[in-house]
C-alpha cells in the first residue's frame, strides 16, 4: 500500500516479489502517480494513504505456500488484498498479489 500511495520505493519490495508480480505492482503505481498529476481531487490525492490493516486471514494451501487476505482501510476508502507466498530455497516470495 505504501508503493501504492508514493511514499515507499518499489525496490524496496523487489527481492520479494516475483517479477510478474513486481511489474503489476509498478504498472499499477505508475497509473496512480499519472492521474493524480492530471487531476487536482482532493480524494484521489489521499488514496492509498494511511492505510491500516483491519483483519487478515492465511492458510497453508501446500507445503511452503500460504495464501493471505486481508482488509485494508485508507483515507478514502476500505479494500480487499491478496496475496500467494511461497517458499523456495529459503525465501518467502509473493507469487500472487491483488489489490481490490
């Protein structure tokens, strides 16, 4: 949510996410940052701001996979997030990752 809103730099995020993963996420951000810079709503400038996680639920679906959702709210509205963690060689990795 913080790559989202601007205020953390995706690489930061990058040994963590698969690469597919990493691209949607940067896509996505990039069409954030685009249309806050041509609209002036005051809503849009808070979107994905001051998130806070409400509730989050995980189950094991394989051995070294775990699948999690969770309810974030920020300053203008709540969402859903879902995520696909796997392990391999040691490291926990998102495979999946949705934003509603």
């Amino acid at each position: 949510m913080e790559v989202l809103a601007g205020i953390r730099p995706i690489h930061q995020l990058a040994r963590r996410l698969d690469p597919r993963c990493l691209a949607v996420l940067q896509h996505r951000s990039a069409l954030i940052r685009r249309e806050q810079a041509r609209s002036a709503s005051p809503s849009l400038a808070r979107l994905h701001r001051n998130s806070i996680v409400r509730s989050v639920r995980a189950c094991e679906v394989a051995p070294g996979i775990y699948e999690a959702s969770a309810v974030v709210v920020d300053d203008v509205r709540a969402r859903a997030v879902a995520v696909r963690l796997e392990r391999s060689k040691q490291v926990w990795r998102v495979t999946e990752f949705m934003v509603g």
